[in-house]
C-alpha cells in the first residue's frame, strides 16, 4: 500500500499547481450548462418555483438561469 501511495504521490504532485484552476473551470462549464439548459424559461420550472412557496416566481426563475451561467 505504501509503494502505490508513493506512485500516486509522483502521479499527481506536479499538478497540484493547477488543482485549483482545473477545478474552477470545471465548476464554470457545469453552472453553466445547467443555467444554458433552463433558457428559454420553462412555464413547468416556473410552477415548480411557485409550488415550493418561491415569490415571483416567473422574475426568480430568469434570475436563476441567468446567475447559473454567470457564475
């Protein structure tokens, strides 16, 4: 177990650098995506919103689809 840490352990330290950058930009595409996916609003995730009790709920879901592919 120790001898497969150590080849793992100089696997991944020369990345380490960028973990923090890979990570972001995977996170980026992924809201992204699930933002892109709810343009043009849907009239069903609007009742959803409504449904859960959400105020606005039309003006809410735009502000959710928009914020997700911002971010």
């Amino acid at each position: 177990m120790e001898k497969l840490n150590d080849i793992l352990e100089k696997l991944a330290s020369p990345l380490k650098r960028y973990s923090n950058c890979l990570l972001r930009i995977g996170l980026g595409i992924s809201f992204f995506l699930h933002g892109y996916g709810k343009i043009p609003i849907q009239q069903d995730f609007v009742d959803w919103l409504s449904s859960k009790g959400i105020p606005f709920a039309e003006t809410t879901a735009h502000l959710i689809a928009w914020g997700e592919m911002i971010s």
